[in-house]
C-alpha cells in the first residue's frame, strides 16, 4: 500500500506523469532510478524533476547575451526561497518536494547545495577547485540525495555518493566535450585529459564496488560514468547504446538482489 505523501504526489501531478517526464529529460538517471525499490521512486522522481526545473533555468543565460545571468539567477532564487519557507510554492512539483522534506526523506541542506551548484554554473570561474565543489554539490548532491532516500545516514557512504554523482557529471561532460564547448555552459577549465583525469580521481574515491548495499543501489549512474570515462569524447553527438544500457541493468539487478538479501528494503 502506498504512503499518504505518495499517493498526494500521484493525485497532484497524474500517475506515470513524473516517470514520462523524467525518461525524457534524464534517461540515464532515470534508467537508474527503475532499480529502486518502489517505495522511494516516487520521491526520487521528484528529486530528478526538481533538478531537472533547475537545469532549465540556466537556458536564459546561454541564449540571451543583452540578459546575462540575470533571469536564471531569478529563477534559482524563487527556488531557494520555496525550498527555505520564505515563498508560497505556487508550483505543482513544490508540494510534493516539500513534503519530501518534511518526511525526512531528503535533506534540506543536500538541496540548497544542488541549487548552488546551478548558481555557480551562471557565475564561471576559470578555477578547478571552483568546478570540482560545482560537481560535488550538484550532480553529487543529487545522488547523495537518492541515497538519503534509501536511508543512507553514513557521512562516509554520503560523501562517495557526492563522488559517484560527481563522476558521472564529468563523465557526461567529456562524452560530449566536442558539441558542449559551443553551448555556453560552465565547462571544465582545463583540457579534454584533464577533464578525463578529474572524472577517474572521483570514480576512484567512490569506489562503487565497495559501497554497501544501500549505497550501491544509489551509485549505479558510477557505471555509465566508468564507461564515459574510458571513451572520452569518442561518441560525442550519439544516443547511448544497447551495451551502456545492459551495463546499468546487469549491475541495477545485482543491486537490488544484494539490497533486498540484506533486509534493508521494506517489506
């Protein structure tokens, strides 16, 4: 039976309306995300929603040169604002991120870091130690937050999710490193190699393989980020292949085998 913040989320914004809209937007993570146990996909489609809204808001600034940063920035704010209870959320997917919050299903503090992680994108600084707190914050905020919603406490397991997050950023990044360097967005201030260099040292200190259980069902995007580390840009412009998408499958469904033997997922 679902819970009541579930079912509130289903009503407000129509069944299978989330899971369509993230499939689109984000595949991979939402390749992932097919292998969590079906008590926390809910929210985390709303986590992937919400970053989702977020990413969107940057699309002002690389188009509108006479703008600048400007109306994403304002756009971010109204997020932050909802997120800290200074605004009414008029919008359909705050409710539903809101009581997530409240149920203890995210941190508030893991959120407020993936939106700063969007602010810092509108304010480029040719700084590798500015980048690599932009990757930890964003796209490691975003799987330290699925693992928040499987139940991940470990400061420890938390922070190598920060790094799976992390490496699967970079490695999206190098995989389209050729068609990414027109696009106007916050890119790695540094070469291709260097780039490569910088997903592997996050890859490393995520070290998936010996995270436990919980943690590996959160860390599935470290996979694709593996495999996008390896090619570098070699596939640049391409839709992902057959061979990436049987790669998460296979380990998705180790995952979940090992996740439901240690007890860990409900009942």
């Amino acid at each position: 039976m679902k819970k009541d913040g579930q079912r509130t989320q289903q009503d407000a914004l129509g069944t299978g309306y989330l899971e369509d809209a993230v499939r689109r937007a984000d595949p991979d993570r939402a390749l992932c995300a097919r292998f969590l146990p079906a008590s926390v996909r809910p929210d985390v489609e709303v986590l992937l929603t919400f970053h989702t809204e977020l990413t969107r808001a940057l699309a002002p600034a690389r188009s509108a040169a006479i703008a600048g940063p400007m109306a994403g920035l304002i756009r971010l704010q109204w997020w932050r604002d909802v997120l800290e209870g200074a605004r009414t959320p008029a919008h359909e997917l705050a409710p539903p991120l809101l009581l997530a919050l409240e149920r203890g299903v995210f941190c508030r503090e893991t959120l407020l870091r993936i939106l700063a992680a969007r602010e810092a994108e509108l304010d480029p600084q040719p700084d590798v130690n500015v980048w690599r707190k932009m990757m930890l914050d964003g796209a490691g905020g975003l799987q330290r937050a699925i693992g928040e919603a499987l139940g991940v406490r470990d400061e420890g397991v938390l922070v190598r999710l920060d790094a799976c997050g992390a490496a699967y950023g970079a490695g999206a990044m190098l995989r389209h490193w050729p068609s990414l360097q027109q696009s106007g967005r916050y890119l790695f201030p540094g070469d291709e190699a260097g780039l490569q260099e910088e997903g592997e040292a996050f890859l490393s200190a995520c070290d998936a393989a010996s995270l436990p259980t919980s943690g590996q069902l959160a860390a599935l995007p470290a996979v694709l980020a593996e495999r996008d580390l390896k090619r570098g840009s070699t596939q640049a412009g391409l839709r992902r292949g057959l061979g990436d998408r049987l790669a998460v499958m296979r380990a998705g469904w180790k995952a979940t085998r090992a996740f439901q033997r240690s007890g860990a997922a409900d009942s």
